[in-house]
DNA sequence: GTTGATTTTTTTGTATACAATTCTATTATG
DNA sequence: CATAATAGAATTGTATACAAAAAAATCAAC
C-alpha cells in the first residue's frame, strides 16, 4: 500500500531538497488539476495518511498550503474538502487572472529570451499530444502549466505565486462548470500566443490572452442559466408544475 | 509568562471563530508590519512557543502561513526567518502591487458605497493622528490596513489575499529601504485618493495610487547606491584606500 | 414511521516524544 | 596560529497519543 511513496521517498531526483509535505502537496495539487478530484471532495486526513504513508503531520502540512492557496476550503474542526467556487466567486477568479495575465504577457513580450520561448512550444505541442490521444486530465493539467510557465518566464516571484493559486482555482472552474462537450481544446490559442510572443507584438499577445480568458467566463454565463445553486431557482418549475 | 495568550484564548470578541494558529499568525503578522521584528529576525519555535504558550505544532502552522506569503523566508531544517528582500526582489514586489493597485484602484471606483469610503476616511485619520504622536509603526501598519480596506471593498477575495501577501511585504521593504528621514507620510496622499474615488474619477485615482508607490520605489533607487548587499561595492574603498 | 434526544464512533486540534539535522564549541593537527 | 575534525548542544522534522469537537448510530417517545 505505502510503496507509493516508498519509492518517491528515496527518489532524490535532480537533487531536488524536496519535503515530504512538499511531495503530498504537489500530488494533491496535481490531482485538482488533473480534475481526478472533483470539486467538494473530502479530504480525510488519515485516508490521506495511509495512501501517502505518512504521518498526519504532513498531511495537515500539505493541506494547510493548499487551503492557503484557496484550491482547498479549510473548515476548522470539520476537515478540508476540495474548493468548489460559485459562479460568483469563478468571475472573481477569471477577473483576477485577467488583471495577472496581462502583466504577465506583456512581462514576456518584453523580456523573453528564444529559448525559453521554445520551451513554451514543447510544453503545448505535449498538450495537444494529450488532447489528440484522449487523455484530458493531462491535458488541462498541461494547459495550466503553460500559463505557469508563462509566470516563471515573467522572472516576478510574487506574481507566480500568485498565478499558481489562480490557475489551479481555474481548472477547479472548468471541471466544475464545463459541459460534457468536448471544448477546452485551447492548445491553437496557446500556438497563437507563442507566435505574437516570437514577434514581441505585446498589444497582439494581450489580446489573445483576454481571448483566451473570454471562453472559460462564457461558459459560466451559460451555466448560469441552467444548472444553478439556487434552490428556489432549481425547484420553482417542479412547484409551478404541482 | 503564558498571561500573554490566555488571555486572548478566552477572548472570544466579535464571535470570531480564530483558532490558535490564527492568533499567533495575526501576533507575528501585525509585529512585522509594525516592524518590531525586523527582516532577517530568526524566529524560533520554542521561543514562540513559549511567549504564546502554545506548542511548537501551533507556531508551525503560523510561520508555515506567513511562509507561504513569503512574510519569512521558511529554510528546511534551519528555521524560519522575518523575510529581508534584496532591492531586485523589492522591485518586483512594488511591481506586483502595481499591478494589483491598479485593478483594485479601478474595482473601487466602479463600486465603492459612500459608506465604505467613510470607514476608509476614518483610518486615515486615525494612520494621520498616529504619525502625529509619533507612533511610527501603528502608523504604518495602519497604512497598510489602508490599501487592504481598498482591496476589500473591490469585493474579489483572490485579489484581496494576493494584496494581504503584497502589503506586508512591501512594510518589510519600507522597514529596510527607507533612511532614518521621518518620510512615508502617505496619509495625505491617501486623502487626495479618497477625494478622487468619491467623484468616481477613476483616471485620476489610478494615477494617484501609482504616484504613490514610486514613493516606494523612489527609496530603493536611492539605496541602491549607497548600502549595498554586494560585498565587493561594500569594501571596494576600504580596499583602494589601504 | 418520523422526529428528537442520547450514546457511540469518527475525525480534527493540540501537545509531546523521539529522530534527524544543523549549529557551536572544543580539541587535535599541521 | 590557523585550519580541520569531532563531540556536544540546540533546533527542526516527523510520528504518535490524547483531548475536543463533529458526525453517525442507536434508542425512545409520540
């Protein structure tokens, strides 16, 4: 059972000091982006323990940051469970990466040296493979990192920091409101973007950013109309009918 | 010695559900804002532990929250330290809050009540009648709280968060940055920026707030010649001189 | 059978004990 | 005397035990 973590303990690769809290964290993480989490899901400390074969300190550890980061809701003296935003709350989230978005492109217009641009490449033409061979929760995991790495290249700490929370929370977005349609294809978006990135056109790398972001919010909107957490709202038609 | 805290474990003001964490979190918080810890400070666990008369597993969890607002530096197996920006980190600091203050500057202006601009008027009387008495750290910590009313009242939680981490960081800055001068007197700039969101005149507000902030960055300019954390600049007349 | 109170179980919050690591001071060696 | 090596103390990392709270289950009354 605890080989799972058995075998990443001792795994000390690229010399990498990471914690055991760090190792958790990042599987959980992980595990929001890639959607194998689904939004509401309690997050059983023990239960925890044993799949990571660690004590409850690290889960409590690992935990604590993810609250920290919002992708997690801590409820004190009721445990942790995987964020699940409102409508509300998504447009606050999408706005916000808008406002960091913007910065960001423009930071990387600027500033972005080829080769890191053609990291920026490999990352989505690894996206697309993921898409093309049908796994999805890669892919948006993939997705994310490429705004991640569009944060790192920006060369600002706090911003990236920053970005991680909203990204992840976005992914949370997405698997919560986004029909069963297979959309979120947004891997020639990110081509686009590369390529006004190459040419340094910052107004035209904004732009297809703010793009970008449009789609993840019309999805919200046609949600909005059907599938709400209004309670009135879901049950007046069943009332009206009676 | 323990009176410290048990009195603040009873009470239970405003019905507030703090937990232990939240208070000594808020302790260490407001201590570094008012710059009674000073970047660099080593914070030990136990020594914590005991002036809050709390376990070392409570002050963890606190330091591993400033930690992740990049308030202390978290060093494995060596302890916590009150974070010191180099003056490279701090202009990327002030960047973010640019761009953070910007959006929020704006959210404020579209959607501020009267009311809430009242509550902004009072603590700036409050932050101006500090500096008076010659209360320099409330004064700045107040100044502070300033721009986190700000970011309340933009109504988005993300951006809120993001600016809890930025304020702070930006009180360590000042904390090392800003010469013996009595400077940073914001508040009469905060006036002038409460005038101009009550006409709602968003331009001028935003420019206003970016005024500000080179006030910020105007110090780290300065600094940047003199007190250096480059070695060799230090002691390069020393050495010419001998 | 449903509701409400009470007990039991589960889960979280906190303290503490021990292991692992880093820091400090002492001693040995050139 | 300076440097290196080593022993000891101090500090952090992790697991575990117990207390407090919440959730679930049992039972009673209607």
């Amino acid at each position: 059972m605890n080989q799972t973590l058995d075998s990443i303990k001792t795994d000390k690769k690229r010399g990498s000091k990471k914690t055991q809290d760090d190792i958790v964290y990042a599987h959980i993480f992980d595990a929001i982006l890639e959607q194998r989490l689904a939004p509401g899901t309690k997050l059983n400390e023990e239960s925890l323990g044993e799949i990571f074969g660690v004590s409850r300190t690290i889960i409590r550890r690992a935990l604590s940051r993810l609250g920290h980061e919002q992708v997690v809701v801590l409820r004190p003296n009721r445990g942790a469970v995987v964020a699940s935003p409102t409508i509300e709350e998504a447009r606050q989230i999408v706005f916000a990466r808008r406002v960091v978005e913007k910065a960001v492109t423009e930071l990387v217009c600027e500033n972005a040296e080829s080769t890191q641009v053609d990291k920026l490449k490999k990352l989505v033409e690894e996206e697309q493979a993921c898409f093309s061979r049908g796994d999805r929760g890669a892919g948006i995991r993939l997705s994310g990192e490429f705004h991640l790495l569009m944060a790192e290249m920006a060369n600002n700490p706090p911003l990236l920091s920053f970005q991680r929370s909203l990204v992840s929370l976005c992914s949370l977005i997405i698997a919560q409101y986004e029909s069963g349609a297979k959309s979120h294809c947004s891997y020639d978006e990110h081509y686009e973007l590369i390529e006004a990135i190459r040419k340094r056109d910052k107004n035209k790398a904004v732009r297809l950013m703010m793009h970008h972001l449009d789609h993840i919010e019309d999805k919200l909107s046609l949600d909005d109309e059907n599938a709400s957490d209004d309670l009135k709202a879901v049950f007046s038609g069943l009332l009206s009918g009676k």
